[in-house]
C-alpha cells in the first residue's frame, strides 16, 4: 500500500493529466446518449407471458391510437359539446400521422336501428338538430349497451373519440412529435369550447411526459442539487476552495459514467436517470474523507505532502472495500428482469468504480496545489462530533440499548408493508392520463382488460364451426363472470350477423354451423373494416387465430391475477387441447410485476448482503468485526421500512429495490468506523480509547458525506419523475438512520462486544 501511495504522490501530475484526457475522451460519449420512456423500460423481460405477448403483436399488430375525452358538467348531448366532436371528426387529419377517427359522430346503426330511424349514423347533420332532438338522442345513446362500454358512460357525462394514427418510422423523435401535435389540437379545442372539459390519453402522450420529466429532472433538478451540495460542502469545510475540488471530482465522474453509457449504446430510462444523481454524492462522499483527514494533518503541524500522506494510508483501505462493497450492492439489481431497475444498478456501480478511480488520481494533485493559510480550524461539524463522542462515553449503555429496542420493535412491522403496483399511481394527479383513468374506472368501467390469442393451429381456421364453438363458448363463460364488464370477439359479430339475417330473432343469435355461411360473414366483416378504419384487428393475417378482449375496472393486482389464475384454469378444463390459447397484451404482465420483481429483488439483495459481508470480513481481516458491520448496514433499512408499514404499508418493486440501494450507500460510513476502531486496537487502545479515535478520524467526514446523501436525496421530492419522489421519501431517512446508527451504536456494541469478549477469554484479549 506504501508502494501505491508512493506512486499516487510522486507522480500525481502524470495520473492528473491521464484522468483528464481518459474523461475527456469517455465523456465524449454523452453525446450518444438517447432515453427510452416506453413500456420497456419497465415490464420484466423474465415473464414466462411476455413470449406469449410479443407472439401476439406479432399475429394482431396493435393499433396506434390517443384517446379524446369529452365532459361536460350535465351531459355530453348539448351543442358546444357536440361541436367539439365534430371539429375533432372533421379535422383529425391535423394531428400528425393520424389516419382516421371513431366518436359519436360518425357511430353507425346496425341494419335494424337504421331502418327504425331512417339513416345511417346515430347522429345526424348537426344543423339540422333541435333541442327535442338532443333529448332523443341521448335516450338512443344511453340505450345502446355497446356503446356504453366503450365510447359513451352510462350517464353521457363523457365521451370518447378515437384517433388513429400509423408513423411512417417507429423512432422516439416521431413519437414524441405526434405526441405534441396531439396536444397541440387538444389545446385548440379547449380554447375554442371553453365550456367543454378535453383531455387526451394515449402511449405516446405518456412517453411524452416521462421525456419531459426526464428532461426537467436533469436540466433543474440536477443543478439544485449540485449547488445545494457545494454549498453545504463549502459550509462543514469552511473551505469553498475544497469544496470546488470535490465538485470536480464529481462532476467527472457523472461525465464518466454517462458517457461509458452512451459509448455502449445503452439508453437510460425512467429510472436509470436517477443514477447520475447518485454517483455525484457517492463521488463527494469518497473525496471528503481524503480531505477531512488531510486538514486535520495540516492542523498538527505536517507539511501537505505529509498530510496526504497520512490520509491516503487512513482512506485508501476503507475507500477501496466502500468502493467494492456499494459495487456489489448496485449490481445486485441485475438479478431484476426489469430494465428499468438493472439499468439503474448498472450506471451505478460503473459510477461508483469511476469515482475511485478519479478520486485517487486526481483529487491529491487538485487539493496540494491549494495553499494551506485558509486550511479549515476546526471542521465545521468537529463540535457535533465532539458532542457524540461525549454522548457515547457517558451514555453508551443508555444508547445501546434505546437503539436495540428501536431495531427489535421495527423489524416486528416490517410485515406490515404489502407489495402492490399500480402502474398508474407515478402519474401526476393534475394530468390527462390521471383523470382519463379515473374516469374509465368510474364512469364507463373499462379502464383495464385482458387479451387472450386463441390459434386454430390451421389456415382459415377461424372459419371452421367447431373452432369457433370453443370461441363462443369461452366469451358466453367470460359475460358471466362478475369481473368482466365486457367482451369482445369475433364470435359476437357472427351472432348479431346472423340474427340480422333472420329479422332480429332472438333464436338465431347462435353461430352458424354453415361453413359457407361463416366465409361470407368473414367477407362482410372485412368490408365493414374497409369503412371502419377504426375497428381494432381480431384475427391475424392467415385467418388461423382470433383476439378475444375481456374489460374489467376497479381491480386491485391480486384480484386481477385472481380473475386472471380463474380463466387459466377454465381453459384448461373446457378448452380443447388442440386450440392454443396465449395471453395477448401487457396487463398482466403488469399485474404480475411486483411479484416477479419483488422475488427477483430479494434473491439480489440476499446475494449482495452476503457477498458484502464476505468483503468485509475479508477487508477488515476480522471475522468478529466483519460480522458486527451487519448491524449497522441492514437495520436502517428495516427500521425505516417498519415505521413505512405502520403509516403507509404500500410497497411497490420500485421501492423494494432500496433495500439493495440503501446497503450499498450505508456500508461506506461503517466501514470506515470500523477500520479506524480496528487500527486502534491494534495499537494497543483500550476500547473505550479506539472508539473515541474512531469517531475522532471518520466522525467528521461521514457525517459531512450523510449530510451531502440526504440533501442530495431530499431534494428528489420536487422532482417530476413519481420514482424519485418515493427515493425521497424512503431513502433520505435510511441515509440518516445509518449515520445515527453507526455514531450511536456501533460503537456501543464494540465497546460492549469487545469487553465482554476479553472477559470471557483473558488469554485472548491479552494476545
């Protein structure tokens, strides 16, 4: 170790001048760096479903829409309103890329209700309309049971009008322009009608509004921070030179890290954007224990030389196992399927490995060439230090055993969390998408469904009568289960069009069993689909399989993996085998999200703890001590994650991943407790004395670098990103639950641990 910071010093410029160009040269990368906001960066790529999924887009490509709402506070069957859906049916085309339009306007009769009312559509031209026709109309409306299913709510207090659109290029850029014009023509409707209430929902308004997020997060959040954290460096260093050194440092570091990203093509996404943030307080907490202990050298009269000397011997060990241990702790999240959750631990730790590597090679050089008449005396916070010192030497036992009690009652209500996930809930409540939802839920019911692909196994299959008899039979089981507000398929057009057929009898709304019969109906269903652009694909393209949709709303993840397990085995009992039935879309893989990811989580967690500890106990060349860091290192988690049972009790995948995150963070302030406890004892201090030196050389610095974490982190709060906001909320108080932890009773427990050991084996303490 001499040998290495023989080198780190002799030859600091070289190292200085080779971190600069390799940051130069990497963070030329940054300009490669693309964000991904689409579902994929969340859904888990191990769901044994997802096969099935992405089979099923294959078989019936998924249409490109946005939806419009329209509400109004009585009904939506009055004149501005329904001019409003006009303008939208008559001007779609404005919207970038759009392709048609389905709403009120342009709904058409079945055969029957257009005979009975002589025209076409159900609402007519309208300047030709009264009031008294409005009325007529809304009691037409409301009485039509499909239309209240989908378009209409049951009430008419709002309406939906679909607009599709087909890009010529599936790029984020193109996405995001449609996005905006989308808006752009939602807007104009507002100001045109301000007595209508318009919103708009859709894929890519939703990844719109994550890019903006990201985009705002890293444009203002990021500078809050940065500036928050040099202030408050600049205030416990008393030293704005020193804290300018460690923001360089970290301000490398983010370039470094970002751009080893962008050279390897790997794009970040809504979570992964939190890592930069992350990486720049960890880079600041590495270099303030070089500089905390350098200024105390300078204190005692060392030349700086020296005094870096002394310092770089002091950190390099418990920098290096931190480094290794919050390394493993982040990477830990790649035993997670979801790319959002991997991609965040991955950033990480290649930040964290970047942080060493620049802190080492280039932080000396940076602090020797400042001089030494404003050297900080006393640090700012060495008064706080004192204070705990005293604390702990007076009332260790009083604190040791607050502390246990603490740790013992919250891990008793850590069982009082659930993991749940609502994939809707990091949406903002003021936006569209929060209050189209919420009204698909309570108005119209139909805010969630379940596809199904059921494959005939031969070509025009779909046109076979036994086929066709396990489809109906199926849909005829899904209408009767209480969780489905309706269904779709293919069967249910056949039965209407041969009820048409024979004047509406209600006996023949049965399938056909004429083979010839069905081919002719499947010709009419694809004329109606050359007229009705907006009618959704239901059977693939060599007529071998059919999309069947079941609508449900108002149902919790479990009920609807419930509803989901309940189907499964009906098909396997009433199926035939013959007949391949596959999930078609993503609600439940999202439903299924938080159980893949939560096991995942705690399968990496578990590993990473492990590995951790055998770092330590390796590190620390001490099986005793090494095991005694667990304390210190899991318990904030579960003390802070038990008081989050008792008041909220909701835990998503997302913020179950704090459990690896927070290990790898905390670790740093233990460790380096604990290597200085070490040293002393080693030198022959009691320990009462090593506790009072250990608290003396690390008390400082790892509570400047928890202070920087937890302002870092507290600030997530006025972020845009829902994410960043429960990393706030839960990893701020893990942060200063671990310092108070490791100042209040780690070293209790030594003092305890350690006399209680010598006692019992004198011929051991004596060695």
């Amino acid at each position: 170790m001499q040998t290495l910071i023989q080198q780190l010093l002799d030859k600091r410029y070289l190292w200085a001048l080779l971190t600069l160009l390799v940051s130069a040269v990497v963070g030329w990368g940054l300009q490669y760096t693309t964000l991904d906001s689409t579902p994929r960066a969340i859904l888990s790529e191990g769901d044994p479903y997802k096969a099935q999924v992405d089979q099923a887009r294959i078989d019936f490509p998924p249409s490109t829409s946005v939806l419009f709402a329209f509400q109004h506070e009585k009904d939506i069957f009055n004149f501005e309103t329904l001019r409003a859906i006009d303008d939208l049916t008559t001007r779609y085309n404005e919207i970038d890329s759009a392709i048609s339009v389905g709403s009120l306007l342009n709904r058409r009769f079945n055969d029957g209700d257009a005979k009975r009312y002589d025209r076409d559509y159900l609402i007519p031209q309208l300047s030709d309309l009264t009031e008294a026709d409005l009325a007529q109309l809304r009691e037409i409306a409301l009485a039509d049971e499909d239309l209240t299913t989908s378009l209409l709510a049951p009430k008419g207090e709002m309406t939906l009008a679909v607009v599709k659109y087909r890009a010529n290029e599936d790029e984020q850029a193109t996405r995001l322009r449609i996005a905006e014009s989308v808006l752009a023509f939602r807007d104009y409707l507002r100001e045109t009608y301000p007595g209508v209430q318009v919103y708009v929902l859709g894929n890519v308004l939703f990844e719109l509004d994550g890019h903006n997020a990201q985009i705002k997060d890293s444009t203002m959040l990021m500078p809050l921070v940065i500036i928050t954290s040099i202030l408050l460096l600049w205030f416990c260093l008393r030293s704005l030179a020193y804290a300018l050194c460690l923001f360089v440092i970290a301000f490398l570091t983010i370039g470094l890290s970002v751009g080893t990203f962008g050279w390897a093509n790997i794009s970040l996404n809504q979570i992964s954007t939190l890592g930069p943030l992350v990486v720049f307080v960890i880079a600041i907490a590495d270099g303030i224990h070089i500089v905390s202990v350098y200024a105390q050298g300078l204190h005692k009269g060392l030349s700086k030389t020296e005094a870096m000397r002394e310092s770089l011997a002091i950190n390099i060990q418990p920098v290096t196992l931190a480094t290794i241990t919050t390394t493993m702790g982040f990477l830990s999240l790649n035993y997670c399927t979801s790319p959002g959750i991997y991609g965040f631990g991955n950033i990480v730790a290649v930040g964290v490995l970047w942080a060493f590597v620049v802190t080492l090679a280039l932080l000396p050089t940076l602090i020797l060439l400042l001089p030494t008449n404003k050297v900080p005396k006393p640090l700012g916070i060495r008064g706080f230090v004192d204070f705990i010192g005293h604390l702990v030497a007076t009332r260790g036992n009083l604190l040791f055993w607050t502390s246990s009690v603490l740790i013992v009652v919250t891990l008793a209500m850590v069982p009082l969390n659930k993991v749940d996930f609502n994939r809707f809930s990091f949406v903002d409540e003021d936006s569209d998408f929060h209050h189209v939802i919420t009204a698909l839920a309570e108005k119209i019911g139909n805010d969630q469904s379940l596809a199904y692909s059921i494959h005939s196994g031969s070509y025009y299959g779909i046109t076979e009568p036994g086929f066709l008899a396990e489809i109906d039979k199926f849909s005829l089981w899904l209408e009767s289960q209480p969780e489905a507000s309706f269904v779709r398929s293919y069967t249910d057009f056949l039965r209407s069009a041969n009820r048409s057929d024979h004047d509406d009898d209600e006996a023949f709304d049965v399938l056909p069993q004429d083979k010839l019969q069905l081919i002719d109906y499947l010709v009419g269903y694809q004329l109606i689909q050359e007229i009705e652009p907006n009618l959704e694909s239901i059977f693939n393209t060599d007529y071998s399989a059919i999309k069947l949709v079941v609508g449900t709303s108002n149902l919790s993840n479990r009920e609807l993996l419930d509803f989901n397990d309940r189907i499964d085995a009906w098909i396997a009992a009433n199926v035939n085998p013959e007949f391949e039935v596959m999930h078609a879309d993503n609600s439940i893989l999202y439903a299924r999200l938080d159980r893949a990811i939560s096991v995942e989580l705690l399968t990496g967690f578990s590993l990473s703890f492990l590995l951790i500890t055998l770092t330590l106990l390796v590190g620390l060349r001490s099986v005793r001590y090494g095991l005694l860091s667990i304390m210190p290192n899991l318990f904030p988690a579960t003390i802070v994650f038990g008081f989050w049972g008792l008041l909220v009790g909701e835990l998503s995948p997302y913020i179950m991943m704090l459990f690896s995150i927070s290990i790898g963070i905390v670790v740093d302030d233990s460790v380096h407790v604990l290597s200085k406890y070490i040293s002393a004892r080693k030198e022959g201090k009691i320990p009462e004395e090593a506790v009072q030196y250990s608290l003396d050389k690390a008390g400082s610095a790892i509570t400047i670098t928890t202070l920087s974490l937890a302002f870092g982190t507290i600030l997530l709060v006025f972020s845009n990103t829902f994410y960043f906001q429960n990393v706030a909320l839960l990893l701020t108080p893990i942060i200063v639950v671990a310092l108070l932890l490791d100042l209040l009773f780690l070293p209790p427990l030594l003092v305890k641990f350690d006399n209680w050991l010598e006692k019992r084996s004198p011929a051991m303490a004596s060695a």
